[in-house]
C-alpha cells in the first residue's frame, strides 16, 4: 500500500521484512493463563500478562503449531492491569518463534494445547528454575515489532456502563482508543508508565477509533502519520452485533478495507474471531478468554510494515471486544 507523505516511515529489520512479505495468512491464538502471576504479594493474585501465538496460514481451528512465525507477550504495569482490565495500557512484544524444550511441534488437539498452556502457566506462577531460564532464553530474541496502546483508556468514559455495551459513540479524544506500532523494541521515558505516552520513534503506523465512532460500527482508521491526521489509508470496521452465546456457534469477520472504498469491503484484508471447533474448543470458549483468530490479507501487494500494523490491531481488537467478561458477551449484568 503506498505511503502517504509528511512523517518518515520505516522499515522493519531484514529477516522480519522477509517473513511479513511472504506470508498471506496468520493464525492467532491466545495462550490459556488461568493460573496468576502469585499468589502473595501487592496487588494479590494478579492476573498473568497476555500472550499470543502466531502462526503463518489461515487454520479455522487453531491447532496446528507446524508454522510458527512469531509470539506476542504483554507487558503492562501490575496495577494497571489489576485494576483497569481489559482498558489499560500495555505493550506487546512481537518476537520470532524458537522451539523450546517440551514445547507442542506439528499438528496437535486441543486438549494437548490447553494441557501444554496450563503446565506452562502453573511453572510460571511457581517461578520453576527451568521456566526461568527457557523464559530468560527467549528474552534474548530480538524484538521484532511493538504494538502500544496508550494510557488513556482507564480513567476515561470506556469504563462507564454504555462503552461496555458497545452502544456509545466516541464522544471525546480520551475515548479514542488506538495503538502505535513500531519497528523494533521501546523503552519508556523516566516517570511515565508502560504505554502511558505512545512512542512515534521507528514508527510504522498507527490507529485510532474515530471522533463520534462506534454506536453501530465498531471502527479504527489506519494511518502512516500520528493522530490527529487527515490522511487515514484503512478503516476496520466490525459487525454490529455479536458476542454472547453466539460465539459458541458463529464467526465474525472485521473486514479491513481502504479509506475510500465502500464500507466492509474487505479489500485490504479479514480479520476473523473463529468460533470454536469441538467439543474441548466449546469448553474452552465457554471457561476462558482465550480466542482464536485469522487475518487473512486480500491485497497481496500490502507492504509488510501494514501488515505488522493490521496484526497489531487484531489485538487491540481482542481487549477491545472480547476481553470484558459478562459486560463485553451480554451487556448489562
């Protein structure tokens, strides 16, 4: 997709560049966290940060691990994340995939995943020496993208009841959710908190909710400059209505499509939640939060910086919609 003029855009490292360019599809799916992070400590039981597994090719199901391109892992602040869940600010890391030791290759069920994800989660919130050090490992990937979102989202009116029902529009700037993308890593400034001011450093795009957005349409502009800008390039646009028990039975598709074309065209990409397949795929839908997604890019000639842009909203989209418990599924308690 071309880049509009007047910020400097730029580019992902070689080897991602490579990897982003050749892969028409992702597979995104959260990894199942029930345990917390500790038990005893300030603030109690604190819910671990999210992470993403990414896998090229578009697999309605989510369960096969053969491709692996890149893990996505939160890092937020602790009482943010306690208190403002699922609106706080975070950042998430985007780096490339290496086996570890016990790790799940190749095709597997669901049951193996889940059982693999809660192995995973117990060794964490008990600090096992080998979970240390395959997590200090790991650490040492480079990171290849970040996704912020900004730190306005938890004091502002998405906490109130008529943004939890996804029935209000945007009415002021704190309410304009988004995320900044970035090439490589970031660091915060001295004093301000994880995501509180969004770096345009190695910038490769950003996002917003529009002014007045969101009572029927749930909708982000992407653009290649900082907000406030005029020059939006996409819009995703989401369905009206869905969640619910409706998420055991139906997908919904987030078309991503250009400015100037028609509404939910899609001619961009689709993004898709995917509805569970089976039975343990039901139970997990139904017990955690912890979904499935696809992205599956239409316009095979979108430059892989736009690519890394679009995946970095899938997960926004996820905190956005599908992270808010019975407010985000039913509405009103």
């Amino acid at each position: 997709m071309p880049q509009t003029s007047g910020f400097a855009k730029v580019g992902l490292a070689p080897h991602i560049y490579g990897i982003m360019q050749q892969t028409n599809a992702f597979t995104i799916r959260e990894q199942v966290k029930l345990m917390p992070e500790y038990c005893f400590g300030c603030p109690p039981c604190l819910a671990q940060g999210k992470s993403y597994y990414i896998t090229a090719g578009n697999d309605a199901k989510g369960t096969n691990f053969s491709g692996m391109l890149f893990r996505a892992d939160e890092v937020s602040e602790a009482w943010n994340r306690c208190c403002c869940h699922p609106r706080h600010p975070w950042k998430m890391e985007f780096r490339q995939y290496i086996p570890m030791p016990g790790e799940i290759q190749g095709q597997s069920s669901e049951a193996q995943i889940f059982g693999q994800d809660m192995m995973s989660s117990w060794d964490q919130m008990s600090i096992s020496k080998r979970t240390y050090m395959i997590k200090e490992a790991y650490m040492q990937q480079p990171v290849a993208f970040t996704a912020i979102r900004d730190g306005q989202q938890c004091v502002c009116c998405n906490s109130c009841a008529c943004r939890k029902m996804l029935g209000c529009f945007a009415c002021c700037e704190c309410c304009l959710d988004g995320v900044t993308v970035v090439a490589g890593t970031t660091s915060e400034a001295e004093g301000h908190e994880i995501g509180l001011v969004p770096s345009t450093a190695n910038a490769i795009g950003f996002s917003q909710v529009p002014f007045l957005g969101g009572p029927c349409t749930p909708t982000l502009h992407l653009s290649h400059e900082p907000f406030p800008t005029e020059n939006v390039f996409g819009k995703i646009q989401g369905p009206t209505c869905f969640g619910g028990c409706s998420e055991l039975c139906c997908d919904f598709e987030f078309p991503v499509s250009r400015f100037s074309s028609e509404d939910k065209i899609g001619d961009v990409a689709r993004i898709t939640k995917r509805r569970p397949r089976g039975g343990f795929a039901a139970m997990r839908e139904l017990f955690s939060q912890n979904d499935i997604f696809t992205i599956e890019f239409t316009d095979k000639s979108l430059s892989p910086e736009d690519k890394a842009l679009i995946l970095g909203n899938q997960l926004l989209l996820d905190f956005m919609f599908f992270e808010g418990g019975e407010n985000e599924m039913c509405g009103q308690t």
